[in-house]
C-alpha cells in the first residue's frame, strides 16, 4: 500500500541520492526513486512532477550541506577559498550527481546562494559592475570545469596513464605533463588551481 502523503522534499531528495549513489546517474529513474521510497511509482508523482523536479531536489540537498558562514577575521581570498572547497568537497560525496550540479546550477536555491555568498565576498574586496561580474564567472569556471574533468576522467578510466604512455617522439611534452599529473590528488589539482586564479584576480585588483 503506497504511503501516505507525508513525505518532505528532504526525504525525496535523500532516496534519489541513495539511488544514485549505489548504480549512478543512469540508475535515477522515477521507478527507482519510489522503490527506494516504498512507494509506487505513480504515488511519487503526487509529489514530483517529473525527474527534472527530482534532479533539482538533488542539487538542492547537496547544496544544503555546504557550510557558507565565514571567519570575519578571513581575508576575501581565503574566504573564496573557503566557499569553492566546501563546494567541491560536498559534491565529492555524491560524484554521480555532478551531472545535475552542472545542470541544475542555475535553478537550484543552494546554488544561488552559494553564488551571492561569492559575489558579497568579491563585493568586500573592492569589485563592482562587469569586474565583479568576471571574476565570479571565472571562479565559477574554476569550480565547475574542475567537477566536470573529475567527473568524467574518473568515468572514462586511467586516461591520464594512457597520455603519459603516448609515444615521445610525437607527444614529449603532453606525454611528460600527464605523468607529472598522475601524481596529483583531485584535492591538490583543485586548491593548486584555485590559488593561480585567485593571485590573478589579487594582481588585477592591484593594477
């Protein structure tokens, strides 16, 4: 017998998650979720009206786990440090779901308020109108190019192994750089990454 209608947005979200967490994004259907939920399928529909409403649920409850409270004493760069690591790091718990974070990062409130959390930083460091506004697209790019290579590598295998063994002849400098890269950890490559782009940002303050 279907449940009654009692259940919260946070319980959506969290069967999706488990959904996607144990067979991956092609695993999220509507008649998993219900499963996951004890339910028929066509009684998750009164709560849902399709798999995007779903999908969206998902990026909201990631989104929910991000701590976006900073240290007064931090200076901007930490802070914006602060604010895309903590992101990285919630979406790192659910790597299947980076696809909807890609997806739905315009929709989703979290995101949002993740974005006005960066642009109030910016703000404080001295950027307004179409500065403000390129640097938080290039932070954003950051953050979400990162997720996707991560993502995607991590689906497609050992490709940077296979860079590395390409021939030295035709490739010496690519096949060089992947074996230097094989040795990175996600967390490195993304704070690494991170810091270049925020000194650029310090130095165009400055000039």
């Amino acid at each position: 017998m279907p449940r009654p209608r009692s259940l919260t947005s946070d319980d959506l979200a969290d069967a999706a998650l488990a959904v996607l967490d144990d067979g991956g994004l092609q695993a999220l259907t509507m008649r998993a979720v219900a499963t996951e939920l004890g339910m028929s399928t066509m009684a998750l529909y009164r709560y849902v009206a399709d798999r995007t409403v779903l999908e969206v649920l998902v990026v909201e409850r990631i989104f929910a786990d991000i701590d976006l409270t900073l240290p007064p004493a931090a200076d901007w760069l930490e802070r914006v440090r602060l604010l895309l690591d903590r992101t990285r790091r919630a979406a790192a718990e659910h790597p299947a779901a980076v696809p909807l974070i890609l997806r739905h990062r315009q929709s989703a409130r979290g995101s949002l308020a993740l974005m006005e959390a960066t642009l109030a930083t910016l703000t404080d460091a001295g950027l307004t109108g179409t500065d403000r506004a390129l640097a938080q697209r290039t932070l954003m790019g950051h953050l979400l190019g990162f997720l996707q290579n991560n993502h995607y590598a991590a689906l497609a295998g050992p490709g940077t192994a296979a860079l590395a063994r390409l021939p030295d002849d035709a490739f010496p400098l690519l096949a060089r750089t992947a074996a230097d890269a094989a040795g990175l950890s996600p967390e490195r490559e993304f704070l690494a990454g991170l810091d270049i782009v925020l000194a650029g940002l310090r130095r165009y303050l400055v000039e």
